[in-house]
C-alpha cells in the first residue's frame, strides 16, 4: 500500500474495502483529494457470498470497474425436492471473488489518483471546520470530512459513540464461508435451506465456486452441508481452496448515519443480514449517497438518503430473517414454489 504525507485531504476516508475504495472513486471523479485510511495492506479477503447483483455490477460500471468472474443469471431457493428460481428480467449479475473486486477497485481508486496510508484510527476530535484522526502508534491526519467504512464492528461507529444496543446472543446470526475447487453446475445462486441454516453457493470462475453458510452459533459448516445431502453430494471430494473465513453478529445497528462531519457507509452504518445477498449493491449506493452530501456540507441529505436507499433492503431482510427463525421456516421454500411471481418480484426488488 502506497504511503501518504501527513496534512489535508478534501476527504478522508476510513477503510479500505469496498465500499471504502468506492467512495474514494466517487470523490476523486469530483475532483476532490482523497486519503483512504486502512491497516490491512494487499487485497482484503472476508466471509461473504461474493455475488454481486445486477444492481451492483451497474454501480460498478458507472465509476469504471469491471471486475471478472463468473455470470450470474438469477436466485433459486432450494430445500429438498422443492425448488425455485428467478432469472433477473434485465442484465444478470456476476460472482465475483471479493479479492478479486478488492483488486479491480484498489486499481481504479490508484488511476484516479486516490492517496492510501496503512495505518489505524485510534482516536478522534471534530472542530467546527474539520476533523483530526489520531494514529495508533504516532501521527495525526485532517481532512474537512470523514467518511467511516470501516466494517460491521467499525471503530469510529464506537469512537463517535453510535453503537446502538447489541442483540441478544440467542438471536445473533453469523456467516462462514468457504471455496471449493469445483466446476459450477449453475448459472444461478443456490440458496440451499437446511432446518438451522441457509447455505448460499455462489459461482465465482470457471472452476471454483464459494459456499457460504448462515445461522446461529455454533456454526458448523460441515454439520451443515451432512444435512443438504444433494448440495454434498455435489461438493464431495472437492478440495478446498483458502482458509475457512467468518463473520458476525451481522446485525449491527448505529444510532445516527453521521455524527458532525463524520459519515458512516457500508457495514459501519448499520446491517441487516446477509440472507438476500444485496450488502454490496446498498453499500455502493451509500458511497455515492455520502459523496454527495459532503460535496453539499449537508449531513442531513445523507441520513434522508441513506434511508431512502436501504428501505427495500432493511423491510425485505428483516421479514425473512423473522420468517426464517419462526415456526414458519420450513414453508418458506414451499411457499416461493406455490407462488413464483412473488419470488420473482422480490427477487427483482432487491437486486435492481
């Protein structure tokens, strides 16, 4: 990762990933200087069903990233001989693996002339005209904004003082993922629901394809798939390719979007559940959202946004999720079979 000098930037922002490096996109194409925050130096892997929606890819093209990978033609739920699916009306979406997308929007941020600093915020103090973020160990940068996207257990969400109350532990989700070293049988994303737990699998080329299972702790991968015969019949012998990742609580709350001239976008703002897929698609969104709002110096536009464009998302992923852990979960598969045009419509919802 590049160094940086100490002084100014028009905007910093904090994390690396994604959605931060979208947002240093978004601010560079209005030419404001940009200085993206970030300890992890090369591309940053994490657990995450590495489907990107038609919605996403469109983000994508509009601040010129392309990523390669796999196509991806619709949704199908699965649960034992009951199965549904949805090919996307439009344009399909794509697997990707998110090292790969991690690459082609580091490369993007780096054309654009983006400047990036290792390093890791440890403390915060907002004046009336700016900001200035401590470093652990020394050093100090300013900038007149902050946008923080840094994670679901973002530091600066906890530094301002936004963590909302956590949800019980009997209630908390969480996600693993793994890759296996599999030619893809589908064009579409498998949602294979076992009685505990849903396993999403995604195809991200030609010979690989990404296994993610979501659900409460403990969460066991392997337990997971013994009881989606047809899914290990199909994986079985595959070698895996990479550690096993994990992620969670995925739940996470923040009190307010922004806190004075700091900004939270992505996972940092607040997160549902991974359970339809669209993080990455409402994350991109709030990067355009929140460059646009510091452009204006309005912090409120950005809140109104930010709750504009993750109303689908938080509606649809909260009534499923409730669905999912009621008495009503095994009819969820059955019900999508009986009415495809209500899958299908959700479907398109969530991934436009």
């Amino acid at each position: 990762m590049s160094g940086a000098p100490r002084g100014d930037a028009d905007l910093i922002v904090v994390g690396g990933g994604p959605v931060g490096l979208a947002c240093a996109i978004e601010a560079r194409l209005h030419g404001m200087e940009v200085l993206v925050i970030e300890p992890r130096d090369g591309p940053i892997d994490k657990a995450c069903g590495e489907g990107l929606m038609p919605g996403a890819l469109a983000a994508l093209d509009r601040i010129g990233v392309d990523p390669p990978g796999s196509p991806l033609a619709g949704i199908a739920y699965v649960r034992g001989d009951a199965r549904v699916e949805h090919r996307f009306a439009a344009r399909p979406g794509r697997g990707v693996r998110r090292t790969v997308l991690h690459d082609a929007l580091a490369l993007r941020a780096d054309e654009r002339g983006a400047r990036r600093l290792r390093g890791r915020v440890s403390a915060l103090a907002q004046r009336r005209d700016g900001v200035r973020l401590e470093l652990a160990g020394g050093g100090a940068v300013e900038a007149p904004w902050v946008i923080a996207a840094d994670g679901l257990h973002s530091p600066v969400r906890r530094l301002l003082g936004l963590d909302h109350r956590p949800q019980a532990e009997s209630r908390r989700r969480f996600g693993v993922r793994r890759h296996y070293a599999v030619e893809p049988w589908t064009d579409l994303v498998e949602v294979h629901w076992s009685p505990e737990a849903e396993a999403y699998v995604t195809p991200v080329d030609a010979g690989t394809v990404g296994v993610a299972v979501l659900g409460r702790r403990p969460l066991d991968q392997d337990a997971v798939l013994a009881s989606l015969p047809d899914l290990a019949a199909r994986l079985e012998g595959a070698l895996q390719l990479g550690p096993t990742r994990g992620a969670g609580p995925l739940l996470q709350r923040a009190r307010s979007r922004a806190s004075g001239r700091v900004l939270l976008a992505g996972d940092a703002s607040g997160y549902v559940d991974a359970l339809t897929g669209e993080g990455m698609r409402v994350g991109f969104a709030q990067a355009r959202a929140a460059v646009a709002a510091v452009r204006a110096g309005d912090t409120t536009q950005y809140e109104r946004a930010w709750r504009a464009t993750t109303r689908d998302f938080r509606m649809l992923t909260s009534a499923l999720v409730l669905a999912a852990r009621s008495p009503f979960r095994p009819r969820i598969v059955p019900t999508a079979v009986a009415r495809p045009e209500l899958f299908g419509s959700i479907v398109e919802r969530l991934s436009r």
